[in-house]
C-alpha cells in the first residue's frame, strides 16, 4: 500500500495544481508566481514520470499478460514524453545559437539593439550579454515615453531570467502533458511582472505602451523569445491589471509553502527514483524485487 501512495501521490499533486492554478495566481505577486510555476512545474514533472517509469518497472515483473501488456505500453508512452523533450530541448539550443546574431552585433547600444525591419516588434534575447532587440518600425510608432515603458519590459524579462524559467516549464510540460496550463499560466505570469516593471515610470504611460505596442506587434511572427505582444485576450487582462493599483508585498508564508511543496516533491522523486533503480538495476546483494515499506 505504501509504494501505491508514493506513486500516486506526484500526480494527486499535480492534478489538484493544475485544477486551482487561478486561485493560486491570485495569491503572489507575478515575479514570484513566475518563479513558483517553474520551480513547481519542473519538480512535478520529474517526480510524475520517475513514478510512471516505477510503475512500468513494477507492472513488467508481475505475472499475469495484461500486466506486461499494460507495462509495454506505459513504457511507450515515457518514451514518446522523453523524445518530445529532447526534441524541444534541440529547438531552444538553435534558437539560443541563432540568437547569437542579435547578442554580439556591433550596432547594439548596451543592451538594446535597434534593427532596421519594417514590421513592428521588441523582444528579448536570453544568454550571455542578453540583448533586447526593438525594430525601427516599432520606435518610429512609440512616443519617447512609450518606447522606455517597452525597453522597460524586455529588460525585465532578461533580468528575472524568464526565458529560462518559461522554457524550463516547456520542458516539463513535454514530460508530462498534463502540465500544458503551466506553459500557458507562466508565460503569462512573465508578462505581467514585466508589465510590472514597466509601470514604474507611470501605470497611464505603461497601460498605453502595452497597448499600443501588442496592437502594433500584432502582425510579426510570434518571436522565440518573450516579447511584448501576446493573444489579444491576453493582452486585455494585462491592460486591466495595469489599471489597477499594483501588486501589494508577497506574504512570506505562501512562499514558504510552496517551497515545502517543491521539498515533499523532490523526497518523493528520490524515493521512488531509488525503487526504479532496485528493479532496473539492483545493487550488489540487493534482491531485485525490494520496494518501499
């Protein structure tokens, strides 16, 4: 009974997450929500499929056909989830080598770059001397005002390293499929603490930047990277939070929390990593069929 609680309880975990991800948004600020999502959505994802590959090592020693039969196809399954991450993983690698051209370009004045292109855009390009790139289309549109409020929110994103972190929720969700909604929630958590960001030259001038900015990046293609532009209901909500006072001080107990929970998530992924482990490759002396309790 003990090995069936410990197995079901990283997806009971993840279920329950998935489910009150609104509920939950609304108790951080979005810079820590941002980093909530990533820590908890990669830890969720490793736990889940360690336990999915436990199961497949249990259901594959056990006797009846359907078992094995079961086991087979479980086991498809975790290898389908893991060439889908490696296969995404291989995309954020040409992106990151592809992006080199904007980081090392002699044009750029310290972090931003300016590039001649007719089609209005920003984004931010992650890595070593990250760099956010602004077109000449865009600047030309933007008052001064409006074009420091986006300038503002790309280099939050590269300051809060939220390429990485929404990348890394990518990845888990590609790992577990259930965890697609956290792509979604922590992209647009970086959005809105780069929105945050921005406001600190005014909420008005922020609001009209956002605004004016996602209409007019509206017809580029959707960047690698974060950019200011995003799903025209997207873009909606983050114009109405703006126009609202900001975010008041994280409470310190709701990351306390959700530390604990990234904790009892990683304790369960050791355990049950090491019962993986006593079937697939049993140490010296060790019967093959040890378990937990």
């Amino acid at each position: 009974m003990t090995v069936w609680l410990v197995l079901a309880a990283p997806w009971v975990i993840a279920a329950l997450l998935t489910l009150g991800l609104p509920r939950l948004e609304a108790l951080f600020a979005p810079d820590w929500w941002t980093r909530v999502l990533a820590a908890t959505g990669v830890s969720l994802a490793l736990a889940t499929w360690t336990s999915a590959l436990a199961l497949e090592t249990i259901l594959g020693g056990a006797g009846p056909a359907a078992a094995r039969a079961a086991a087979v196809v479980l086991g498809g399954f975790l290898l389908w989830t893991l060439v889908g991450c490696l296969r995404h993983a291989v995309r954020i690698r040409a992106n990151m080598r592809a992006s080199k051209v904007f980081r090392d370009s002699t044009a750029r004045t310290g972090d931003v770059l300016t590039v001649d292109c007719a089609t209005p855009d920003a984004f931010a390009v992650p890595g070593r001397r990250g760099v956010v790139v602004v077109t000449t289309a865009l600047t030309a549109a933007l008052d001064e005002q409006e074009l420091c409020a986006v300038v503002s929110h790309e280099r939050a994103h590269l300051r809060g390293r939220h390429p990485m972190l929404i990348q890394a929720v990518q990845l888990a969700a590609r790992l577990n499929p259930m965890l697609r909604r956290w792509g979604e929630a922590v992209r647009y958590a970086a959005e809105r603490a780069a929105d945050e960001c921005a406001a600190t030259g005014g909420r008005p001038v922020a609001v009209r930047a956002i605004a004016r900015a996602a209409l007019l990046c509206s017809a580029a293609a959707a960047p690698a990277w974060p950019g200011v532009g995003g799903q025209p209901g997207e873009v909606l909500r983050r114009v109405t939070a703006l126009q609202h006072p900001g975010p008041r001080r994280q409470r310190a107990w709701l990351l306390l929390a959700a530390a604990a929970v990234v904790l009892g998530l990683a304790a369960n992924f050791l355990m049950v990593a090491d019962l993986a482990q006593d079937r697939l490759i049993p140490e010296p002396g060790e019967p093959a069929v040890e378990v937990l309790g």
